[in-house]
C-alpha cells in the first residue's frame, strides 16, 4: 500500500481544486490511497468519500449558525476517522471554518498538516496569521502577497501560483457558443453568475434579473444567459428565469465561455469574479447577506473590497454593490454606464488584464502535488 493522503475540501471550487491535486499527486504516487471530505469530483477521482460538504454550501455567520448541529457532527466524525486512518498528510483546502479547527486537532494527533490554499486570513483581523502558524506544518498560497503576511511566522509558505490558471479555458469558440444559445454574436450579452450556493442564488438572482428586465426595456439589451454552477441550482434557476419577460438562456457546462464571450458580467462576489477578471471582461460584483452577517463581517473583515479581481489587484477596478446597494435600479444603471463608456470600458478591461500575470505561471497543481508527496514520504 502507499502513501495515505486523507483530504478536506468544501465548497464547489474547492472540491475542484482538491480533484486536480488528487490526479496530480496519483501520477507522482501512482500506488497513493486517498480518503476524505469534500465533493463528488474529488469521488470521481477515486477519493473514498465519507462526507460531501458541498451538498450543505452556505456562507454568513446567520447561514452557518442554522447548519451547525450538522457540522459539528461531521467534524466530530471527520477528525475521529482520521485518528483511525492515520495517514500520511492531512490535506487541507480553504474553508477556513472547518478546516481551521480541524488542523489544530490533527496537529494535536501528531499527523502532518498541510494547508493548500490559504484562508483569506488578510481579510482577517493579525491573530489569524499566528494560528494559522500554529495548526499547520506547511502553506501554499495561491497569490503573490499572501505569502508577506506570514513573513514574521515560523510557518513554511510557499507560492504556488493559482489552479486556475490550469482550467481556465473556453471550450466553444464564440461563433459556436452564440449557435449554440440562439443568440446573434452582433448584439451585446450579458452573463449572469448568481453563485454556487442555494442561498445566494435565492437572494441574488430574483434582483439581477429585474435589473435586466430594466436594461432590456430602457437600454435595448436583449442577450442574456445565467451560468448554473449544479444540477441541483438548475431548478432554481429556471424557475426565476421563466418568470421574466427577458428571454434568458441557461447554461450547465459552460461558465467559462460565459465569462469568455460575454461583454459584461454581473457576478456573485466569489471566485468568479476572479475567473471573469482573469478573461478580462467587465462585469458588476453584486451581493447579500443577512444583515446579521453583513453587520459582523464589517466589524471583522480588514480589506476594502470583497470582489476577488478588485482584492488582487488592490483597486476598486470594477464596481461592488453590497446589500442595498444591490438592487436592480443600481445594477441596471452600473452596466449601462460602463457598456455606454467605450473608454471606461477598455480602461477596465485592460486593469483586469493583469490577473493573468499576478496569478503565476501554469502548472500550480502539479507543484502542489510535488509538496504533497515529498511531505507524505517523510
């Protein structure tokens, strides 16, 4: 038997990422056992899956609060099955709320910790960075100055560059994408990203799609289409979409080529304003929370942007509505201004352009599988 890896992913883009890693670390380790928490590409891949904490997404403090009989059994149940498995490496994926406290009682059973994908701890108050220094043996970040934060830590940071930059590809030329959806490639789309979790895409989506009922009555915008990050979104989805009189396409597979081949974007704050930032096309950063959660994360939160293409580029590059400001009136008027504004719009554009480059030089998974493997092997 080989190395044991046991992995701990939540949320989509996480299970995704820990998925890339596990075949990245099987082609360095070919006779590899893996077992964990995370989601079904991570099952896919061959990880012996004992939760999926992608079927419980949410996000706020209120949110995670109404779940927390079901995580605390889950962590309980994780940490007890790692104390039985013993593996090799404890691989850690963001979601800081879980995997944070699950460090420190791996890190307690004398098992190796390694955490790939820094908690935005920078968006948090100092005493983050010290624990984080505390419950885990090795970091890999995924952006540049992540790793200044940890500089006066004994904590062994290494960038690694982001997994993004692996995946983010169109897979249908424009011509074919427009064919495809029906829609003429001479007139202006807007793409539609209301998040990846059932809450945000509840409170979201109804608003986002009054803003484009305004902007197909006032400004003649008559193309849109709605990126479904899950089948289990899909109904969700399609019934808000079918109560517009905007005809509005839906699409399963294909949220890159939206953020590609539309000419505007309004997304859920998340990664996908890093991933639309990354094809260089404009969009609005939309949000809300419970005012609970939105009260909390004011106090707490340390950096003046909640937009991941904004925070890595250190400016406010494209808007961000936030909780009132979030309503369809405003939305509606942000894209009209900025598609109306042909300099406004190149001049966005070419600041999204530098994501590219701040985000490293393909090939992160395999570097991070390369750490993984030396790590389990010692």
């Amino acid at each position: 038997m080989g190395n044991k890896y046991f992995i701990v992913a939540g949320e989509h883009s996480g299970d995704l990422h820990a998925s890339n890693l596990v075949k990245q670390i099987r082609a360095k380790d070919p006779s590899a056992v893996f077992s964990g928490a995370g989601g079904p590409m991570m099952k896919k891949n061959g990880v012996t899956l004992h939760y999926d904490l992608t079927a419980v997404s949410v996000i706020g403090f209120v949110e995670v609060l109404r779940h927390i009989r079901y995580f605390r059994k889950v962590f309980s149940s994780v940490a007890g099955i790692i104390r039985s498995e013993r593996p090799d490496v404890v691989i850690l994926v963001d979601y800081p709320g879980f995997n944070m406290r699950l460090a420190k009682v791996v890190k307690k059973m004398g098992i190796k910790v390694l955490y790939y994908i820094s908690p935005q701890v920078w968006a948090w108050k100092r005493n983050r960075v010290v624990k984080m220094a505390e419950i885990a043996d090795k970091l890999m970040v995924i952006f540049p100055f992540e790793k200044e934060y940890y500089e006066k830590t004994s904590l062994d940071v290494e960038f690694i560059g982001h997994p993004l930059v692996d995946i983010l590809k169109e897979r249908m030329k424009k011509e074919a994408f427009f064919d495809m959806l029906g829609f003429s490639p001479d007139r202006k789309l807007i793409g539609i990203l209301p998040g990846s979790r059932e809450n945000e895409v509840k409170k979201l989506l109804p608003v986002i799609l009054r803003a484009a009922r305004i902007l197909y009555e006032e400004y003649g915008v008559k193309q849109y289409v709605i990126g479904c990050a899950s089948k289990e979104l899909e109904p969700i989805i399609r019934s808000e979409a079918e109560k517009s009189p905007v005809e509005i396409k839906i699409s399963m597979d294909l949220t890159f080529d939206i953020m590609k081949h539309s000419d505007f974007v309004i997304a859920s704050s998340g990664t996908a304003t890093l991933q639309t930032g990354f094809f260089g096309t404009p969009m609005v950063i939309v949000y809300k929370v419970s005012w609970f959660t939105y009260f909390l994360g004011k106090k707490l939160i340390k950096i003046p942007y909640i937009g991941l293409a904004n925070v890595v580029l250190e400016e406010k590059v494209v808007p961000e509505l936030i909780q009132n400001d979030a309503n369809p009136e405003e939305i509606a008027k942000q894209v009209s201004c900025i598609m109306a504004n042909k300099d406004k719009y190149m001049e966005i554009k070419n600041k999204l352009g530098r994501i590219k480059e701040l985000l490293g030089a393909p090939g992160a998974s395999e570097r991070a599988a390369e750490i993984a493997v030396n790590m389990a092997a010692r």
